[in-house]
C-alpha cells in the first residue's frame, strides 16, 4: 500500500472507458487487473485474484532528498515473475519542484531496476509538492525522460485533485502519451472490478487504480485500460513525440558537415558570397551534392570542393528561403553511434570516451532531450 490515497467522487465514465474492461487483440493486456506492493506486502508480495495479469513492486524511492530503498522489491518481482505476473517498478518521487532532487534519485535506482527494458517505471507523486506548479512539472517531466531514456516506460501516479493542484498534467501528456496511472475510489468497501461511476475522467489514463481493497484486509487494486502493461513483455513502448530543440544560431558560428550533403530544396551554388554570383552548379531535392564539407561562417553558407587542379575551393550556396541542414562542430571528425535501448546521454558519452553535454549539443540536444532506439547521433 502507498501512502494516502485521494478518493475522487464523480459521474459514470463515458462508454469508451467501459470497453476497456474487454480485452482486445491489439493489445492482449487491455482489461487486465494486478496489485502493486510496497513493503508492506512482504518479500513475497501480496497476491489478490488467479485472473491477476500484472503486478507493481516499490523499488524505492526519495523522500525530500533522503533515499530510501525497498528491501522487498527483489523477492517481490521474483515472486511475481515465477507466479506468470507481469512485474513492473514504481518509485516514490518526493522531490516537490526540484530537478537536482530528480536527477540523484534516478541516478540511483535506475541501475537497480529488475524488471525487463521496456516495463513500466512509474513515479509516484503524492505528496510534497510545491507551490510552483511549473517547477514540480518539470522535475516530473525531467524523471520521466530519463525512465525513457533509460529504456522503460514512463508512467506518472497520483491521485487526480492532487493532480489538478500541483500538476500541468498536459504538459506530461503532450510529451508522454496515454502514461498516467490515476487513483480514484468509491469507498473502502472490497471491490474486486473497477467502479466506473468515479472513474478519474482525464486524457492520457493509462492505469486505474479503482480500489485500496482489492481483497479483504486490503490491497490496492489496477486495471491496464491501453495494454500499457504488456510493454517490456514481447511489446516495446511507442517512443513520446520528441521535444523540439530549437534551431542552432549560425551567426559569427563556424560548422561543417563531413561526407555527401543532400539538397531538401533547389540548391544553387556560387562561385562567390554574393547572391549575384555565377551559378556554377544547380542541385534538386534529393540529389547528392558531393563536396568534401558544407559549412557556415557568420551565417553564410558555403561549400568546399577539390577542383579539377586539385585544388580545394570554396565556394557560396544560395538558398531558398526555409532549406536547412544538419550542423556539427567543425573542429571534429564525424563518426555516428547508433542509440540503443537502454542508452542515456549519460551512459552513451562514458562508452564512447566523449563528454555528454557535448555530444547533446553536437545533436542540437540538451542531456535532457528524448533519444529513441535506432536514432543515430553524431560524435
């Protein structure tokens, strides 16, 4: 059992709430019920009915700075694991508006996961925030990313009107679609089914927890409303909608991009700076361009090839208003890492030998930026 839990009182859910409680064959964990256990639920984990799918165990968690773990979380997904559950993590998120307070817990208990890439890591946020509704979002949105990049799923748990008061849950929802895990129940009454008549109405519920009694003596009780639970189990999250970085600054900037530059627009190439310099050469969407570098000084772009003396020279390239390129430092030798699950900004740069606030920046990124599998990042 959590902490306090916000009982919420409303109307019945409309209909497309009520189909979730079927299963459907996109997502074979749709309508699926489980438990999720702190420590109060043993080293083996309290079980509720044979029909449960899914269950997820507290790895730990932070409580305004001071880090605490769960000596029940090995044996719980253990014990699940061997029962044919699902086993997913959640942590107790207690940073209030801080980042930095984000950044050490999830520097500690991301490499303490024992559930498989993939699986849920949800953040528990239900008490401490602060008065800044911006800033708890952004330490949210800050322990999230990293779960993501991290190579789990990213889920965020609370009750709603402790939601509504602290959190711009839209934020997190624009970034990570259908990825919360709302709590709402209609009395402490055992109740094995969700009761739709209190159903959290919100975008992006993902997982209700409908009851704090599941069972008798107590239990709390959740129903998979997307299939979210099958994920790191034979399906593999869909990556969030990346966050956009803004366009890098060319002014008084040297950058250069190695190796075949392809035109996304008509590029005419100069002989000089000037627009009303001899066209040398045309280029048309999709048509390789093969100089040795592309590359800007103080906002102007230019080109340098070997010319037929064997010479190289360098030349400018008009544009058409809206083409763009990639950029990269000019001082070094491109070569790509290919993002794998389970990368971070973090773990990337120590396998490389390279410094991480470089290599994000090297991408157009901060540390914090979404990275997927199969992206491919310049260093």
């Amino acid at each position: 059992m959590k902490h306090k839990k916000l009982i919420g009182l409303g109307v019945a859910v409309m209909a497309a709430f009520l189909m979730a409680q079927t299963p459907s064959g996109a997502y074979a964990a749709k309508g699926d019920q489980g438990p999720d256990w702190s420590k109060y639920q043993n080293d083996t984990g309290k079980f509720g009915y044979n029909t449960d799918k899914f269950a997820i165990a507290q790895l730990g968690g932070t409580y305004g700075g001071t880090l605490i773990d769960q000596v029940t979380y090995p044996g719980q997904i253990q014990s699940g694991l061997s029962r044919g559950l699902r086993m997913h993590t959640y942590l107790w998120y207690g940073v209030g508006g801080s980042t930095d307070l984000g950044a050490k817990a999830l520097d500690y208990y991301l490499p303490k996961v024992q559930t498989p890439k993939g699986s849920i890591v949800a953040l528990d946020y239900e008490d401490g925030a602060s008065g800044n509704m911006t800033a708890n979002t952004d330490a949210i949105l800050y322990g999230m990313r990293r779960i993501a990049q991290a190579g789990y799923t990213p889920m965020y748990y609370s009750g709603k009107p402790y939601t509504l008061s602290h959190v711009d849950y839209k934020r997190i929802i624009a970034e990570f679609h259908d990825s919360l895990w709302i709590a709402a129940y209609p009395n402490y009454l055992v109740t094995p089914k969700p009761n739709y008549a209190v159903f959290p109405s919100m975008d992006g519920v993902a997982l209700y927890q409908f009851t704090s009694t599941y069972i008798a003596g107590g239990l709390d009780g959740n129903i998979d409303l997307t299939g979210i639970t099958d994920n790191g189990y034979g399906k593999q999250p869909t990556p969030p909608k990346p966050t956009p970085s803004p366009n890098p600054s060319v002014s008084n900037q040297d950058y250069a991009q190695n190796g075949i530059f392809t035109a996304s627009t008509t590029v005419n190439v100069r002989s000089g700076l000037a627009n009303n310099s001899s066209v040398v050469a045309t280029y048309a969407p999709g048509e390789s361009v093969n100089y040795n570098h592309i590359y800007i000084v103080d906002g102007v772009v230019k080109a340098g090839y070997v010319a037929a003396s064997g010479n190289t020279r360098y030349v400018s390239v008009g544009l058409i208003p809206g083409e763009s390129f990639g950029f990269r430092s000019a001082s070094n030798t491109s070569r790509t890492y290919t993002i794998q699950y389970g990368d971070s900004f973090w773990s990337i740069a120590n396998k490389l030998g390279v410094n991480m606030y470089t290599l994000a920046a090297k991408n157009g990124k901060s540390i914090n930026s979404m990275i997927y599998p199969g992206q491919n990042l310049q260093y």
